[in-house]
C-alpha cells in the first residue's frame, strides 16, 4: 500500500531519501511538503537493512521527524494522484 503524508518543516541541507518523493507548497507559509513514499524502492531498503523502521504509519512519521519535518500527519494520497490513488500499487 502506499503512503502519503503532509508535513512542515525547513529542510535546509538535510538529503531527502532516495524511498521518498518531496512536493512543496509555496502557497502558504510555513511551507507544506507533501511526502509520497515510493515503494519500490522503501520495500527492498527495509529488506535489506537500509531503511530501518517497521514499516507502520508511526514508524513512517518517526522517521520523517528524524528528517527534520514536523506536524508529520498522513493523508489520502488522492491529494497526489487523484481518485485512483488509494489502491494497491
């Protein structure tokens, strides 16, 4: 299933993971940054070690606070690709 959420924060220099995509609101201040966990690659990280969380909602938000967001909240990820977005990928 995939993951999407929607935080703040002020990233800085702070590398974003290769496991996730990054969109920004410039809209509204702070910034908004809507995060979309890419599968493909967060599942085989996490197998093989790179990635170290377990894989829950809560895991997902520890480790995007980790990363320097904040107000870490999940939502439908309708918000990035539209009605057909919640299924299985």
């Amino acid at each position: 299933m995939t993951l999407c959420f929607r935080a703040k924060g002020e990233l800085g220099e702070n590398a974003i993971p290769e496991w996730l995509s990054i969109e920004i609101s410039f809209d509204s201040r702070p910034r908004y940054y809507g995060i979309w966990v890419v599968p493909w690659i967060a599942e085989p990280a996490q197998a093989l070690g790179t990635l170290e969380l377990d894989g829950s909602v809560e895991g997902w938000i520890a480790h995007l606070e980790s990363l320097g967001f904040y107000d870490v909240v999940q939502v439908s990820c309708k918000e990035f690709f539209g009605p057909r977005a919640d299924r299985d990928r």
